[in-house]
C-alpha cells in the first residue's frame, strides 16, 4: 500500500493527525500536498514556527527535525476522498492512532478536522456528539488533544480567517506546556 510515511518518535511537542493521505499528497511524498490547502499558509502566519516553510518533503522533515511537529493519520490507507474509507478503515485506524499515541507520548496531539477527531472517539468507543475546535477536555494517555477544522482546500468553512487564529491558540498551548 502506498502511502506517507509517519514522523513520529520520542520528545514530540505536536503531532499533526489528518483523516487520512490524499493520493495527491503520496504521489507527491509530502503532507498537505495540493496548493489549495490552507495548511502551509495558516502555520506560516501562526506563530508556530519561526521560519516560513514551503510545501514540500523537506519541510515536512524540517517540522520533524527542528521543529518537533510530527505526522500521522488516522488511517494510512490513501484515497482520493476521505468518503472513499470504510468503517473497517477508521476502526482498525482508530486502534492503531491509539497506539502509537500512547507509544511515542507527544505533548499535543492536533486533529486536523472535527470529524477526524469524532470518528476516532466513535470508534474508540467514547463518541461525542459536539466538537468544538480548540483545547479537548480528552487526553490520550498523558498527551493533550487539541482539534482544528480540516484545512483542505475541499472544506469551504475552513478558510485562513478561521485557520490562523486556532494555529495561533496551538502554538500558545504549545509554549505554556513547555514553560
């Protein structure tokens, strides 16, 4: 199955968690990959980095290396939609997130979508019904639970006005819990 690798290891301050990789972004080798995502400029504009990153592989390793911002996905399998993933897809996904999670302790784990975090309650078990983005009242072991719309280019309601300021309340988080 081809797909994107994950970043993940010890001493993680964030992990970016997306549904799942677009066949765009594996073919490409990178996160995020199409230019209509949000996801590149609202974390340029946020305050989360200190230096302006443009969409490629190497950025995505440079989030890794310098900045300690990890990837994953709730289910690795590759689609050209999310619709195109299966209840079996997200259960055994849910499980597996868990698990590296709990493994690897990241301070913050950042859903990039409310239904990316709905569904990984729902099939841990634990669904709830309203989300709100920003700070969960849920922890995964000992590791935080923050939650922002989806920045695909494919999701209208998510656009940089709304991105922006959540990123910016991550990187605040992000700052109080290593203080």
């Amino acid at each position: 199955m081809k797909t994107l690798p994950d970043y993940l290891g010890p001493g993680l301050e964030i992990v970016s968690i997306g549904i799942n990789p677009s066949v765009y972004s594996v073919e490409r080798g990178f996160n995020f990959a199409r230019p209509g995502n949000r996801f590149w400029p609202a974390l340029n504009a946020s305050g989360l980095v200190s230096e302006r990153l443009e969409p490629s592989r190497e950025a995505v390793q440079r989030l890794f290396r310098r900045h300690r911002i990890g990837f994953t996905d709730l289910v690795k399998r590759a689609t050209a939609r999310a619709d195109d993933l299966t209840a079996a897809d997200y259960a055994r996904g849910a499980r597996l997130l868990e698990r590296k999670l709990r493994r690897h302790r990241p301070a913050i784990a950042w859903f990039q979508g409310v239904s990316a975090y709905r569904t990984f309650l729902a099939h841990l078990g634990t669904p709830r019904a309203k989300i709100a983005a920003g700070l969960q009242r849920e922890r995964i072991g000992t590791t935080r639970v923050f939650v922002t719309p989806n920045p695909s280019g494919a999701n209208p309601a998510a656009n940089l006005d709304q991105l922006i300021p959540l990123y910016r309340r991550l990187a605040r988080l992000r700052a109080s819990l290593a203080a």
